[in-house]
C-alpha cells in the first residue's frame, strides 16, 4: 500500500472504530436496558425489529472495521506500531466471536418472546463487546496520534 491508502484505511478504521464505540455504549446503557419494559404484548415484534434495523447500522461499520484492521495489520503506519495493529485485529475478532457465540444466541432465544434469563445474559455478555470497542477506540486514537505525530502524510 502506499503512504496515501494506509492514511486512507486508517482513517476508515479510526472513522468506523468511533462510530462503533458510540453505538455499543448507547445500546449498552439504553438500549438494551429498556428490553424489558416494552411489555410482553409487543415484545416480539420490537425484538425483531431491534434486529433488523440495527444490522443495517452495524452491518457496514463493523466490516470496514474489519477490513481495514486486517490491512492495517499488513501493512502498519509505521513499522514499530505493528503490534498495536495486531492488537487491534485481535479486539475485532474478539468483538465478532461474541457476537456469534453469545450476543446472536441471546437475541434468538429473546426472538420468541421476553425471557429474563435472556435478557440479563444478553446486557452482561454485551459488556465484553462494549470493552472490547472501547479499548479498540483508545487504540486507533493511540495509532492515528502516532501516525500524524511523525508527519506520516505531509507534503
């Protein structure tokens, strides 16, 4: 890659990291909380809804994430923040696996109907995605300061 497309992917992945970072919080904190009080009566529909819309939000973000993490990996800003890249790849595996191993089970067991049991292994399973994009968000911002610090893209 050059030095123009590794700003690029850096960016997109600084970009898509953040957006992510915001969302996981909102649905952490609110979002996911409120299941609860939406009532059994309308449960289901809101559940399936609640999946539907909120792929097509994450859905984008989390592969640009995805992409340019594993790119980013390939080839660093700079040579020495190799293993901060490597260290963010791996939070997005991590993030992905939960999604799949725990999160997704949860919202299929919750697609039935309210179960509390669900529910409450849905909100504290979910904090490992909220620290993992949290500390993913640290990262980029660590990589994009360090990158520009040094003048990587001037001129």
């Amino acid at each position: 890659m050059t030095g123009d497309m590794t700003r690029l992917v850096l960016l997109a992945n600084v970009a898509s990291t953040l957006m992510l970072v915001g969302l996981i919080w909102f649905v952490q904190v609110v979002h996911y909380p409120q299941f609860a009080r939406v009532g059994a009566d309308r449960f289901t529909e809101y559940q399936s809804a609640h999946v539907h819309l909120t792929t097509w939000v994450v859905a984008l973000p989390m592969l640009v994430e995805a992409v340019t993490s594993a790119a980013l990996v390939w080839q660093p800003p700079s040579p020495d923040l190799d293993l901060a890249c490597w260290a963010g790849l791996s939070l997005v595996i991590v993030i992905w696996v939960s999604t799949a191993v725990l999160q997704v089970p949860r919202h299929n067991a919750l697609a039935t109907g309210f179960d509390s049991l669900a529910h409450r292994g849905l909100v504290l399973s979910n904090w490992i995605r909220t620290v993992a994009w949290s500390l993913r968000g640290v990262l980029v911002l660590f990589l994009v300061n360090q990158t520009f610090a040094r003048g990587f893209g001037n001129g």
